[in-house]
C-alpha cells in the first residue's frame, strides 16, 4: 500500500506549493512546517508527545522545533495550510485527470482509512478525525494522510 498513497500523502513536505502555504502563514523553512503540519493534529503539543510520536527524530531536533512553532501559526492554521498546499500541489500534478478518476480514489482510499483500527495509532487516529474537506483532492489528500500515519504508528509500536 505504501507505493499507492505515501506519493499523495509527501507532496505536503516535498511541493514547492505545499512549502509555500507555510510560508504564508508563517512557518518559514523546511523543518518548522514539516513539525508543526505534521504535529497539528494533535494539537499545540509540547515536544514529548511529539518525541514518542514521531519516534525517528533526535529530541533535541524535535525540542528546538515545539512549542516554538505555535508562537508563529496556531494548529489550525498550520492544519489550513498543509491541506492547502496538498491540495494545490495534487492539482498541478493530477491536472489532467479526469475528476471522476479523482472522485473514485478519494472514495476508495476513505473506505480503507475508516476501516483502519486506531487503537494505539496516535498520529493515526489523530488525522482519522479530521474532518476530509469537501473537494475530492482534499478527501483524496486526508484519506492518503490518514493511512499514511496509520502506517508509520504501526511502525512505531513494532520497534
């Protein structure tokens, strides 16, 4: 699976688009918009939560970025930006898509991120209750994020 949605799910981190919604509210440079998109949904964490969720990261590298990153865009503005960015980044590489095509994966990668058990998936179950936004690109997006964190919290609790 990850060969399928991991692509829809990086282009928040990788796009020059999604790079540029965090700019736009405030989040300049590469690391404190990977931190505070990915870190969103769980809140205006501290950096421990974060540590044990992200587990592959030094905690000094996670430390100097949270909580700084909240004095500079709140979690809901930092959620806004990396649907934003996602969303303008699919639509530049999916432009020639027809929408049902879009409209399809988005309905089949719902279906599969509402049947993923959350118990003991935080970033998992914490993207899972987001709400998926209302154009396909956006639930297309939502759903690949859901899976994604899903995957990587499955990582997490094997090491």
């Amino acid at each position: 699976m990850w060969a399928y949605f991991e692509p829809v799910h990086t282009v928040t981190y990788l796009h020059p688009r999604a790079r540029a919604a965090y700019e736009a509210v405030g989040l300049r440079g590469y690391w404190r918009g990977y931190f505070a998109g990915r870190a969103a949904p769980l809140g205006a964490a501290e950096a421990a939560p974060v540590i044990a969720a992200f587990f592959n990261f030094a905690p000094p590298m996670v430390a100097r970025a949270l909580p700084a990153v909240w004095r500079l865009a709140t979690p809901q503005e930092a959620l806004r930006a990396r649907l934003t960015g996602a969303v303008q980044a699919l639509a530049e590489l999916t432009y020639e898509l027809p929408e049902s095509h879009l409209v399809e994966a988005a309905d089949l990668l719902e279906r599969a991120a509402a049947a993923a058990e959350t118990a003991g998936r935080v970033l998992g179950a914490a993207n899972a209750a987001l709400p998926a936004g209302e154009y396909p690109l956006a639930r297309l997006w939502q759903a690949a994020t859901t899976l994604r964190e899903h995957r990587g919290d499955g990582h997490v609790a094997a090491l």
